[in-house]
C-alpha cells in the first residue's frame, strides 16, 4: 500500500525521503518566498533534465566517419574498353541502308545538304519516293517562327499543328523564338489526336534523335548473335596489350555486348575466378593498350565523336558505358591515373541505404551487384514492360518481355518519350525507390593527354594509346561508425540526472512508484470510499442504522492499537523518535482529534476495521 | 513606503534561515547538504572527522580540476567532421561558357590599330636588334605615345651591379647578343620607375600588350565592349539539357573583363535553378559552341578554345582563377561531382555566413551575386587601389563615382597598380579581412575528350550548324571553331564534408554532472544550497555588522532591535535529554539563547501533527533531538484546527 493515506501526505513524504535533492529542499526551508524558488529551481532541473535527454536521445543515431589509409597490394579493377561507334558501318549497311537514305533527304529538304564533300564516299542509292516508312511512323518537322505550321519533311508541304499539342511548355524553352525550330511528333498509334511534339534548338540534336529512334527500332529486330558479328572482335580492337609490364592479349578480355556500344571488351573481368593486382604504382605497371579505331567505318549520324570509351569498375559492378564513361581520344596517348576509395556507410536507422538491394521493391535486371544506376535503369524497364508492354532496348530484358519494334509495337516510341519524360521529371517515382547502396567503391581518375608523333604511329589518326594506372597504391577507406553506443547513452543520461538532480534510476522508480502507483491508489481508494460513504447514506436513510456504524468506525479509529498498526510506517519514515521517547507527545487527544479532520485517513482505517 | 514594507518582508522571509550565527549555518548545511561528504564530518568521531574533513576536500578539489578539463575542452570548440559520398538529386551547377578571346578582332581592329603596329615593330627588333635590317622604312611613323607611357626595355645584366637599361627603338642596341641576353623587359611608370622583368620576350611582349589593350580598353564604355564581343547566338549554336530543348536565350550574358562576353547556363537569378535527379551523360547539360578562331586578337590571348566553369547558383564566376579550357575540335565531357564542405560558424572556426559581418564593401554585389572569398579578395584590392591610385582597375567592378584607370587620366597608374599588387602588406590586410564563407561548394570535374566531329559525320554536322547560324548552304565552320560539351553528374555525385561540434553543451552538462556525482553524489540544487548558504550568511555578517553598531550606541536600542526579529523574541530552548546516549557533538548546549539554534516550545512541538511539520531537523539516534519551530509554524498546527 501507499505510504500515506492522502495525497498532500504522500507528496511530503516523497520529498522528504526521496533521494533527489530539490524536492527536499522545498520541505524543508522555511518562509515561502524560499519555498516557492526552491519550487521553482527544481520544476526548471526537471525541465532541463527531460530536454536535455530528449536532446541525447535525438542525437543518438550520429555517425562518426574515420579515413584509413593504408598501403597495399591493391587488386587492379576492371577495365572495360568499348569503340564509340557500335557497329562497323560497312556490314550494318543490309540493316540500315533505308534509314541512311532518308535521313539524307532530311538534310537536304531542310538544310540543302548534299552529300559530294565527303571525304569518304559511301554509295547513295537511288533515291525512291516510296515505299519508306520511317517518316510515317515519325515526321521530321520545322516549324518557323514557333508559330503554328509546321513544315512535312516528306511532302514539303506546311500543315497546321494544334496548338495543344506542344507539350513543351517547361520552364526552359523560351518562346518567341525567331530561329527556326525543329523537332518531330510522336503520336499515340490508337488515338491519333494524342500527339506529343518534341523540338530541339539545333538540327544536330534533332537528327541524331530522330536517327536513335529509328536505329533501335531496326537493331531490335536483330538477334544477339548477330549483332555480336557486326560488332568489333577484339582483334580489330585492340592492338597491343601490356599488363604490369608484361605482355597481354584477347585471352585477358572478356567480350561483353553492350547495346549502345555493341562488342566491349573487359580488362580483368574476374570471370575465370582470379583478379589480377599490380605490384607497384605508376604508367609503368599499369593497363597499357594501344586501340585500333577505325574512323572510316563510322556511322555517320549514331555517332559523331571519334575514339573510344573506357570505363573503370569493380569486378561485379555493371559498366555504364552511356552514362559514366571516359573518353578517349584517338591519335593521342591517354593516360588515366586511379585513385582508389572504398567507402562503407551505416544503413538503418544511421542512413537511408542499402546493403545488397533486397530490400528494394525493383528487380535487379543485371546480373552484377546493385548499385544505384542499375536500379533505376532497372525501375525505369520495369514501368516500360508495365505500360508500353515492350522492352526498351538499351537495357536488358526481364523475363518474358522483349525488345520494342514498331512491327509489333507500333506504339511504342510515344509512350517510351512519355514515360522517359516522367521518368526525368521524377514522376515514375524510381528517384524515391532506388537508394544509395552502402558499401562501394570508386576508382577516382585523372587524366592527361599527349599528341602522339606521326612519326611513331603511322596510322595515327585511327589510333589510342590508353594508359591506366594506380598512381599508388593506397587505398583510402572511409567507413562510418556509430558516434554513440548504449553504454555513452546511458552514461550521459546518468550524467544529466545527477547534475540536476542527483537522481539515479532509483530514483526514477520512485517517481513512478510515488507518482504513478501510490497516488492513483490513493485515489482510486478515496474513489471507493466515497462510493462506499454514499451507499452507507443511502442504506442510512433507509433503515436509521447508519449513524451507529458511524459511532462505531470512530471509536475504532480512537483505539490506539488500530493507529499503530500503519502509523510506525509513517514515524520512521520521518525517522523521528518514537513518541515514547519524549514526554510530551503523549497526550493524544488534540491530535486525534485533528487527525479526525483527515477524513480519508478516517475512512480507510474505518474501511479496515470494517473489512475485519 | 508599501514597496519598502513588501521589501523588509520579503528580506525577513530570506532571512528565516536556518541558523542565526556561522557556525550554525555551517552544521546546518553539513547536516543537510546533499553531497555526500559533509555530513560525515560533522557525523563521525574527531579522528574521523578529521579524515572525513581532508576526504571531502580532495574530492571537491577533483570535482573542480576535472571540471576545469571540461570546460577547456568545450571551450577550445573542437569540431568533428563527418564525410558522406551518394547520389541524391542536386541542384545542376550554373555553367558560364566564354569565348578564350575577349572581342572580335574585325571590331576592335581600329582601337588597336596603333599598338598593333607598336608591337609589331617592337617585336622586329627584338629578334633583329641591329637597326637597318627593319623593314619598316616604308611604314608610317610610329606613334610613340602610347610607348613612352610603357615602354619595353632590355636590360643587360652581364655586370649584375650596373645593368643596362635599353630602351628597344633607341638605335644603339648593337653592342648585344640576343643570344647571351635574355631580353629583361619592363614598365615604367612617370616619376617613381619600376620594372618587371622577364626571362622570355613573348612573355613581356604579351604582358605589355595586354597593359597597354587594357589601357585603351577601358575608354569604351561597357555597352560598346559589350556589342565588340560575341554575341550568344553567335556562339551558343545548340543546347539541350536532358531531354529539353534550350537555346542561346537561356543564358545570361554577363561582361567578363578578361574574356568578354560570358553567357551562364541556370545560374538561378530569375528562375529556379534546375535540378538533376540522374547520373550520366544522358541526363546532362550538351552544348555546341562555335569560337570562330579566326577572329581572335593575335597578340591578347594565345589559347584558343572556350573557358567555362562550374560555379554555384547565384555566385560569380571567376574564369581566370578557376576556369578550364576546351579544345576546339574536341568533344569534352565533364562528369561533376559535387563537393560541399559545410563548416560550423562562429566559434567553430573563422567563417562567415553571407559575408555581412566582412568589413570589405564587396564590389560584387552589384551582380546580385552572393558572398565568396575570392570577392572579397578583389573587392579589398579594388578598394586599396581607388585609395592610393584615385581610380579602379579595369579588371574588377567599380564602386560608385570612381572611374576605370586610363594613361591619360591617371598618367601614374601604371606604376600605382604594380607596386601596390607586389606590396605584400595590403595583400596581407586583404587576407587578413576577408574570411571564407562556410558553406563552400566545389565541383569536382572528370574531364575526358574524344575527337568531335567524326570525319564521317562531320560533313552534315557543320552544314547543320552553318545553315542554322546564317541560313547559308556554305559551309561556314570548321574543326577550329567548334567545340562540344558535355556537362553531367557522375555515378556519385556529392562528397559532403560537414562539421558537427565535438563537443556540445549537452555533452559537457552531462559530464559535468557526471563528475560531480561520482565524486561527491552532488547534483547543480547542491550548488544553488552553497549558495543559498553563502547568501544566508551574508545576511548574519549584516545583522552582526547592524547589531555591533546599534550596541555602540545604545542599549536600550539595542533591545529594541532584537524584538524587531519575532523568531528570537519567542524562541525558547529546550534540552530533551535522550537516555543512554552519547553527547551529539555538534548541538551544545549554551546559556545564552542567541547561541542555540533550536527552540522547542513545549506546547506545540508535541503530538505527531507537530512532528509532521516540515521545521522539523532529521537527527540520528543518539543525538540530541532539538526541534526548530519558527512562531509561524508553531500557529500553524492551531490554525489547521
């Protein structure tokens, strides 16, 4: 039970044998101005107490970053080496000889080009008005002045726009253009009048999209192996090959088709089961390849820049040629020097990543380790495969689906540029899905480039020399580790309670205890005697007994036997002596009386009584 | 009068301490105290009192040191740094493309017409000092103005303590051997001389020029420069930033002194920046960009290629510190990573916030641009030079009222900016004032060329560009004049280097109170006690002090006085002997009643509801028991009644 019967005696005799020191004080000092800042200064410490723990709390998921760097042998990562251009033009001629035609009639309707200059002659065929269907499914347009007509590459003739239809209407077009603009129209193959138009400032970007479209509805339709034929062997790619000064060749790459970038080549892939690692840093020790770039063999309108790309990743990382590749120039030596960083993060609740991206609701399409670029490639080819019902060709099939072409999906481009679009203004929601993976590494690079003699190479505008190297071998490790453990959390906590209040968990019990506990049974007893006093009336009012019981609970109250049984509890727990001791507190009847006063003290020992 | 009655009250409220003279006050707080050391020493026995006594000093003493290395520490405001790389989606960095050549040469050829055929000849001799060989015999005469300003001298230092000073069109120049002499060139201002010298020619050649350009430059007012340079539609032939369209209209031009006209691509002045939530190249910004190479002034800049730099939204670009160069004919792909360094302010470390607490008048601010050091730098510098020079220097912003420097306004130019960028003293004032700001964003670029165009597309590719620029069917470009860029965020794109406090209040309570209550169980309340303490007997030295005085002057006064205070008027002693216990040590028992400090009347302090009172001193067994009831207590029991 309680240690006092009421709730002003149990406040009293918390603060007085309680172990925190502000509720003592308050008891004990004398006057009331003392009184009330003592109040005062403790209700502020327990104030202080419970913001600076909501404080420590807050702050306990902080992570502190420590960087290593140690020297050692470091494994040497992938390197993956592609040409710029996919396929040699030469063979790709059966495949895109129709596209190649029209698109040179696109210049020369638009900007009177014809071909004659070039340099290297490829055979134009006859030109046949008919039976090309590329601009039907998507004509190349020109508008003047922005204004509503539009030039039809293929007729020539103008035909009006609806004003509807220009979806682009971002921030970043500035209209009342006076330069002519040009673009084409995508339109939704079952409900024609859906239409979105896409417009580029230049020719240039205009060409080449449009090209794109075309070019990856075409190589679709071509199965793998094929396509693997038309590319670059590794042969014709690479020349010369030194690894850690030792000399290399194609058995140390393995081919890896990319559809972008048709036949690349990896450096060190890792796939026989040993990673190779170089010894020491510098050019010397490093990748050294010379590749053969065949200029002439380019694709005119895929493809504008000449040389290759290379990309450095780990083991089981993915290659994102497109996206993240470097450069590399051809008759120019290109070293690239590396700079290794591992990086490890804390996932939950510390920060928002992923270990292995299991726990991300997108199926990972690549079949290499996740990171962040596969799965929002990946999310983006899942909502393809939902709403076009197609797969986009520059990534790789999920199960079941395939490729896009217009025969079988001849609404496929509109709704790939729709969903692209959603996709880069962060509506298809792949940004909220996809997060950071935890652990991953980073092949820092720098590059430099130097001409090559044409004395040297006498082939030189069709080669790259590629250096790549560690330019030492330190590995930079950043790893996050957690700022706070428990055993500080609870040493902080212990801190500030003592500071304040010199309390202890002990303490806190107590507060409970006291709080808590004994004061709702204090209350929820008066409750029941209250309850019990109004059912003695009312049986009191109906038979006229009532007030006897009355006489008779407080003579048992008057009975000192009765009072000795809970007051001792209340005596030591003043620790004051018992009455005995001194002469004068024993002469009871003023206190009993005042203790009559208290008429919930009287009612419980009533109650006791009663309940004997 | 109420106020002084409210406030004698209220001292006498403070004054009802627990005792009347020190020594009660001190037995009372040790008895009461809640640190743990104190009661002990009024508790235990002499001999272990005496131990108790040193005990609690060396841990009060601990408490202290250690709370000494505490506050040092937090007071040194040390900072811990965390470091994360990611990818998230980011604000894409304003892009300010320039032309490496200032103006178009065909505009500006009457301007420099004079100082064209200056250096010309000047550079004649240089190569073939002995006089005759010039073929400039039939050429008009030179304008020797303009060189007398500034001339170029070569100075022989074979005799290092006498060098000999030449001037180049002077006609004895036959005695030297280009070949022994490196030609030491320099400027000469009027009055006070100075000379910078150069091991090479085409340096000092070059430098020279770009005095005397500067010079001439900066009497055209800024309209005109800015119509002599290229305009965004020359230069700016495509744009597309993702999968968006954009043209020459999305760039603000902005005067550059050093390279003309610069266009910024989303610099964020009157839209809102633009973001990029995608790593690759395809997600970026592509522009084409046509320098037309043959335009360029021959001797002012010697690289071709455009400059361009990634910088803040909102911020000014400084090419010339921190720009690269594109070649021309080359396809440059850029892949940014963002690198933010995000310091903690005051007192953490020197850093301002948005540069207002810095007491340079950034000069910059004009553009609306926000605060940098590098602003800072240039406006400080600008400023000294307005003081000492009386004019602006033609590469930096002008404050109101003050022109740009001229030789014929300000002859002494020249000399005054020379000697004043060389004085290490104002440099030093300047890195002295102005203070880094402490959010500080630098983009880290990966730089990788390829050859652009292909020879197989560059046929329709330059026909494309030349129709598109001035709607001819020539081909009016070429491999020289064109660049390609390809601006992108790679794989990850932000480094976040951000400082977070070592060492945070919170921290430094928490220790605090985790000292003092391992040492001595004491928590801040203890400490209000002491001085509560200290207060209190504060208040016994004042009565004393008025008591002492009063009893100089009269007796009767004296009585008076103490009646004043209620509590010694009716405070009685009494002794309740305790049976079979030792004497409590620390409650004796004095004849005189001021000595004691517990009254216990016999009428009230009897009974358990007066025991319940909170008056009442907790004692052990064994002591004496005195109960302390002030007279407002002792009613208060009666008043409950």
């Amino acid at each position: 039970g309680p240690q006092a019967p009421t709730l002003s005696e149990l406040m009293r005799w918390y603060c007085l044998n309680t172990n925190t020191h502000g509720c003592r004080r308050i008891v004990v000092s004398r006057g009331r101005l003392r009184r009330f800042l003592w109040i005062l200064l403790t209700l502020s410490a327990v104030g202080l107490i419970l913001w600076q723990c909501a404080e420590l709390l807050l702050n306990y998921y902080s992570a502190s970053v420590s960087v290593t760097v140690q020297f050692q042998k470091l494994p040497f990562p992938a390197v993956t080496i592609c040409n710029i251009n996919p396929y040699k033009y030469s063979s790709m001629k059966d495949y895109l000889s129709e596209l190649d035609k029209e698109t040179k009639k696109a210049l020369e309707t638009f900007y009177g080009f014809s071909e004659g200059k070039s340099k290297v002659r490829r055979s134009v065929g006859e030109w046949d008005s008919a039976g090309s269907d590329f601009f039907k499914q998507i004509p190349l347009l020109k508008f003047e002045d922005f204004s509503k007509t539009a030039t039809d590459l293929r007729s020539g003739q103008k035909r009006k726009i609806e004003g509807s239809v220009f979806h682009k209407d971002s921030s970043i077009v500035n209209s009342g253009d006076s330069n002519d603009i040009i673009g084409f129209q995508l339109c939704d193959a079952n409900n024609s009048s859906e239409c979105a138009l896409y417009t580029f400032s230049s020719g240039v970007n205009a060409i080449q999209e449009w090209y794109k479209l075309h070019y990856m509805n075409i190589m679709a339709q071509i199965p793998l192996e094929t396509k693997e034929k038309l590319s670059y062997s590794a042969d014709d790619l690479l020349l010369t090959c030194f690894f850690d000064g030792l000399s290399c060749d194609k058995r140390h790459f393995t081919r890896f088709h990319h559809p972008l970038h048709g036949n690349c080549y990896t450096f060190n892939s890792g796939e026989n089961g040993t990673v190779l690692s170089t010894s020491t840093g510098g050019s010397e020790y490093g990748l050294q390849v010379v590749l053969y770039i065949d200029e002439a063999d380019y694709n005119p309108f895929l493809v504008t820049s000449t040389g290759a790309k290379i990309i450095v990743h780990d083991q089981n990382e993915y290659p994102f040629i497109e996206d993240i590749g470097t450069e590399i120039e051809t008759a120019a030596a290109t070293s690239i020097g590396m700079h290794f960083t591992r990086s490890r993060k804390l996932s939950k609740p510390y920060s928002d990543c992923t270990e292995t991206g299991a726990d991300i609701p997108v199926e990972n399409l690549y079949n290499k380790s996740y990171s962040l670029q596969i799965c929002l490639h990946s999310c983006f080819q899942k909502a393809m495969v939902d709403s076009c019902g197609c797969a986009q060709y520059a990534q790789p099939l999920p199960a079941g689906a395939e490729y896009c072409n217009y025969k079988k999906n001849p609404n496929w481009m509109y709704c790939y540029y729709r969903l692209h679009e959603k996709f880069v203004k962060e509506q298809l929601g792949c940004q909220q899905i996809c997060k950071d993976a935890c652990s991953f590494k980073e092949w820092a690079l720098t590059t430099s480039i130097a001409q090559c003699l044409p004395s040297v190479l006498p082939l030189r505008t069709d080669l790259a020399n590629l250096m790549v190297f560690y330019k030492d071998l330190n590995e930079r490790f950043i790893s996050e580790n957690p700022a706070n453990t428990l055993v500080i959390l609870l040493s902080n906590f212990g801190g500030q309670l003592g500071l304040w209040m010199s309390c202890s968990v002990v303490c806190v019990i107590e507060i409970v205890e006291v709080f808590f506990i004994d004061s709702l049974s204090i209350v929820m007893r008066r409750q029941w005697q209250r309850a019990k006093k109004w059912w003695n009336d009312r049986k009191r009012d109906r038979s006229g007994k009532a007030p006897q019981a009355g006489e008779l609970e407080r003579q048992g109250h008057d009975n000192p036997v009765c009072i000795d049984e809970d007051l001792p509890t209340f005596n030591t727990a003043l620790r004051l002596p018992l009455p005995q001791d001194s002469p004068l507190p024993r002469t009871p009847p003023p206190n009993y009386s005042t203790l009559r006063l208290e008429s919930a003290f009287t009612e419980q020992l009533g109650t006791r009584l009663d309940e004997r | 009068m109420n106020l002084k009655k409210y406030f004698i009250r209220a001292l006498h409220r403070l004054q009802k301490g627990p005792g009347y003279t020190y020594k009660e006050l001190l037995v009372w707080y040790c008895d009461n105290t809640n640190t743990h050391g104190p009661k002990r020493i009024i508790k235990e026995g002499p001999k272990k009192k005496l131990i108790w006594f040193f005990l609690t000093l060396l841990f009060a003493s601990l408490v202290f040191w250690q709370w000494g290395i505490l506050i040092n520490t937090y007071l040194s405001y040390n900072v811990t740094s965390s470091l994360s790389i990611g990818f998230k989606t980011m604000k894409f960095p304003a892009v300010t493309v320039c032309n490496a050549n200032p103006f178009k040469y065909s505009e500006v050829k009457h301007l420099l017409k004079e100082l064209d055929r200056l250096i010309e000849a000047a550079l004649e001799r240089i190569l073939q000092p002995t006089p005759g060989n010039g073929s400039n015999t039939s050429s008009p005469p030179l304008d020797l103005e303009l060189w007398h300003q500034i001339p170029l001298v070569l100075i022989d230092e074979h005799d290092k303590d006498n060098p000999i000073i030449l001037d180049i069109f002077e006609s004895n120049l036959a005695g030297l051997s280009p070949a022994s002499v490196p030609p030491q060139c320099s400027h000469q201002g009027s009055g006070n001389c100075t000379y910078r010298n150069f091991t090479s020619a085409a340096q000092a050649v070059t430098e020279w020029y770009i005095l005397q350009s500067t010079s001439i430059l900066s009497r055209v007012p800024l309209q005109e420069r800015i119509r002599m340079g290229y305009q965004a539609e020359d230069m700016i032939l495509a744009c597309l930033y993702g999968a968006e369209p954009c043209n020459y209209k999305n760039f603000t031009q902005i005067y550059h002194p050093d390279h003309g006209n610069c266009y910024i691509f989303n610099w964020g002045m009157d839209e809102e920046a633009l973001n990029s939530s995608n790593p690759g190249a395809e997600f970026g910004l592509k522009l084409i960009l046509d320098i037309s190479q043959q335009d360029y002034i021959p001797y002012l800049s010697s690289a071709a290629g455009a400059r361009l730099m990634l910088h803040q939204q909102k911020s000014f670009p400084f090419l010339k510190d921190q720009g690269i160069y594109a070649m021309a004919g080359t396809e440059t792909s850029i892949g940014v990573l963002v690198d933010e360094l995000e310091r903690m302010g005051y007192p953490y470390s020197d850093c301002t916030m948005n540069g207002s607490d810095v007491p340079v008048k950034n000069l910059y601010s004009q553009y609306n641009t926000s605060y940098s050091i590098q602003a800072c730098l240039r406006s400080c510098f600008q400023n000294h030079m307005i003081e000492i020079c009386g004019c602006g220097h033609y590469m930096f912003p002008l404050p109101e009222g003050v022109n740009y420097c001229n030789n014929e306004d300000n002859p002494g130019w020249a000399y005054c900016y020379s000697s004043l960028r060389s004085s290490i003293r104002h440099r030093q004032i300047c890195i002295d004032s102005c203070k880094e700001t402490c959010n500080d964003t630098q983009y880290k670029m990966t730089i990788s060329m390829a050859d652009w165009p292909s020879e197989a597309s560059e046929d329709w590719i330059f026909h494309i560009l030349s129709y598109e620029r001035d709607m001819s069917t020539n081909v009016t470009l070429d491999r020289n004049g064109i660049i390609k860029l390809n601006i992108y965020f790679q794989e990850y794109n932000y480094r976040t280097i951000s400082e977070s406090a070592a060492t945070t209040i919170v921290w430094l309570l928490s220790s605090l109170g985790g000292q003092f209550g391992f040492w001595m169980g004491g928590s801040v309340l203890c400490l209000i006690e002491f001085g509560e303490i200290i207060i209190d007997s504060l208040w016994i030295t004042v009565i004393n002090v008025i008591s002492w005085c009063k009893g100089l002057k009269q007796k009767r006064a004296q009585a008076r006085w103490w009646r004043l205070t209620p509590t010694w008027a009716s405070s009685t002693r009494t002794r309740v002997p305790s049976p079979g216990t030792r004497r409590c040590p620390l409650s004796p028992a004095r004849p005189h009643p001021t000595t004691t400090r517990c009254g216990c009347s016999p009428s009230t302090s009897s009974g358990p509801t007066a025991m319940q009172k909170p008056s009442e001193r907790r004692v052990t067994a064994g002591c004496q028991h005195c109960v302390c009831v002030s007279p407002a207590e002792q009613s208060s029991p009666l008043r409950s009644n």
